[in-house]
C-alpha cells in the first residue's frame, strides 16, 4: 500500500470521531463556566442624560469594573432615575404586560453597556411588587402577629399562591427577552420568622409534611423590649417548619430561572444571601428562612453576599479589629462552602446607609483587603455615586502585574 494512502486513512481515523460527535447533537457534561466579574450594583445613576450614563460607565471600565448590576424595578421609595421620564409611580423600567412601565430604559442601558464591552445584570425584585399588591391586595402574604396572637396580611406577594407563581415565572420570562447577560434576585426572596400563614401555604404544608401549622406550637418566650415583641426559643415544629418554607422559597426561583433560561439560555443568576447566612446559619434559617447548604444545590451561578461592613459593624456592635476578621472568617468560610471561588459575589458598601455619607476609601481599602486577603473571588461594590473610589476599586478590580 502507498505510503501516502495509509496517511490519509490515518487522518480519516484521527476526524471522523470528533465530525461526528459535533454532527450528532450528542450533548457531552457541561462545565461551570461562571467567569470572576468585577461589578458595580446601580440602585440609581445619578446623572440627567444617557450620554451622562455611558460617561460613567466609561469611568468604571477604566477602574476595572466589567459588569453593571441596575436596578430594574420602581417600588414606594425608592429613588427614580433621573434620565428617565416617571410615566408610573411604581412599576418596572422594561416592556412588558405585567407591570406598568415606568420608563424602557433597559434596552438603552444594555446598548451602552455591550458598547463598552461590559455585561450587564439585570437587579429584579421578587415578593415585593407594590404595583401588584395596589392592583390585587388579594394577592398580598401573611404573617403571624406576635403582639396580638393574630394573622394578618404583609406588604409582600404570597409567593405560595398558584397565580403569584404564575405571574413573577411571567415577568422574568419578558425581562429576559432583553439581551443581559444575567439577573440578580432582589434580598426580598425571604420569608421572615413570622411569616408563611397563608392559607395555600398552610394547606400545602399540611398535605406535603401531615402536620399542622400552629403559631402557639412554634414560638417559646415571647417577649417585648422598646415596643417591638421577640422570640427567645424556637420549637422542633419550627425547624421543621422553617425548612420546609425554604424549600418552597428555591422551588419557587427555580421555576423563575427556567422560565426566564426558556427564552434566554444563556443567562447567568446570582442570589443576595445576607451574612447571617455565612456565619449564623441557624439564625438566618429562622429569620430569613435562607440555607446556604439548601441553595448550593440550585443552579445559580453566583451567591451574592451582602458584605455591608458599616450594617454588620452596628448589628453585631463590632470594634473595627473585630470587624476586619469577621470579613476575613466569613470569606473563607465562603470559600469552604463553594467549589468555584468565581461564583462567590462578595458586595462592599461605599456609602454609609444611615447618614448617606460617601465612606472614607482608607476605610474601604481595608475591606477589600480583608475580603481578598482570603483568596480570589468575584468582588462588587454599591451605590454607584457621583463621588466613586476608583483609586480603591482599580487596586481591586485591575489585574495586578507580576
């Protein structure tokens, strides 16, 4: 046989696998692709024109910044954008049958930022949707009230109602249909200790479990300090309880994932865990019904922890030493928790919440330090202002050369 022959038939042996392969559809085991990013969470631009935005979003790209995370919803209270026209008092900055449209700022929001070589997350709420609860009241949650023993309805959707799970699968599902590149889920993905007493939740729960739901049988000395009512001691019907709300808590986004992943497959989601859910596991399960162990095993890409120094410094009545290694201890025990240090989104604030003050970037310097200090992980930080540390944040944010 030619030499040349028995070439070209060992080339055809070496090809045909791998053509046929990408002809055959086969699907072979997908890889968790979830890149680092480096992002800025937007509640609002403080800035009067669209020209305006794509200036400071110029600004962030050269401190490093490669992803946008804004704020797509308009509830009671929050601060509008100032570029965009106020059609609705409440409502959503997208197109969409579900809500009323405030302003459709997101498809030029996505332009600019795509422009720019930047993705751009999608911030949407969940259960508080004021536009819905104005329109159908109905539709509202309830929570057990410890001061008088009754039953009484919430400013939140009752996640457990067949047509609220319908209509927030519905409202992803046209927010994605925009070209973003992910969505952050709103820290209103809770259910707080007292709430989940709905009927449809207590009958699911009946049907699901055999037991009852019984406030009485949950809740162990109640007691009250400068007018608020607190519980000191929770009972075995609580956990059980409190798990089970959780469970229904990821159901529920699951099933807003897929709707939103059935017009977008593409999409990345993050979810806003707070840091009780890091260091005080039991605690958040009771107060947030969030489970970090629970969560790990959805599909979401990244696990957004709230990281707000000046909040957790105040709550925990921290001093500034203590409060460095509390970052530190609470990243790496992210970093246990997590196979993939790029789907950990640790968030830092750069305004104090209380007084509105920009936070001194000495101050936010030793926050990143503490945070990174621990090991790579995807970083973002909020508000975004007029005044940013972009000294800080390049330093963060920027690759570092050898």
């Amino acid at each position: 046989m030619n030499i040349k022959v028995i070439i070209i038939i060992l080339i055809s042996l070496l090809i045909i696998p791998v053509t046929n392969l990408a002809d055959s559809g086969t699907n072979t085991p997908s890889l968790d692709i979830s890149p680092s990013i480096h992002a800025a969470q937007v509640p609002t631009f403080q800035c009067k024109t669209l020209y305006e935005v794509e200036n400071k979003i110029k600004e962030m790209k050269r401190a490093g910044v490669d992803t946008i995370i804004v704020r797509v919803f308009q509830n009671d209270g929050d601060r509008f954008y100032s570029f965009a026209d106020r059609n609705n008092r409440v409502g959503v900055y997208f197109k969409t049958p579900h809500a009323p449209l405030v302003d459709d700022i997101l498809g030029d929001l996505v332009e600019i930022a795509h422009r720019n070589r930047m993705k751009i997350f999608a911030w949407m709420t969940t259960r508080r949707c004021d536009w819905k609860i104005y329109e159908r009241p109905d539709l509202r949650g309830y929570k057990y009230d410890i001061e008088s023993g009754g039953i009484i309805p919430t400013n939140g959707l009752n996640i457990f109602n067949k047509e609220v799970q319908k209509y927030l699968r519905d409202i992803y599902a046209d927010l994605a249909a925009y070209d973003i590149d992910g969505i952050l889920f709103q820290d209103d993905l809770i259910l707080r200790h007292t709430e989940g007493y709905s009927r449809e939740a207590v009958s699911l729960y009946i049907t699901e479990s055999g037991h009852r739901v019984n406030p009485n049988d949950m809740f162990r000395g109640i007691y009250e300090k400068s007018g608020k009512y607190f519980v000191s001691n929770y009972t075995p019907k609580f956990w059980r309880w409190a798990k089970w709300k959780n469970r229904q808590i990821l159901n529920l986004v699951e099933a807003m994932m897929g709707s939103a992943r059935s017009v977008n497959p593409d999409l990345k989601f993050a979810l806003n865990l707070y840091y009780e859910t890091i260091t005080d596991p039991k605690n958040a399960l009771a107060w947030l019904s969030q489970d970090m162990n629970a969560a790990l095993k959805c599909n979401f890409d990244y696990y957004s922890l709230m990281a707000y120094h000046r909040q957790i410094k105040k709550e925990l009545q921290l001093s500034n030493k203590d409060l460095y290694i509390f970052l530190k201890d609470m990243t790496a025990k992210m970093i246990d928790l997590i196979d993939n240090p790029n789907k950990i989104l640790i968030k830092v604030q750069v305004v104090d919440w209380d007084t509105n003050i920009p936070i001194p970037h000495r101050e936010i310097d030793k926050v990143f330090e503490s945070i990174t200090s621990q090991g790579r992980v995807s970083l973002a930080f909020t508000p975004v202002t007029k005044y940013l540390p972009l000294k800080v944040i390049r330093k963060y944010y920027l690759p570092r050369s050898s």
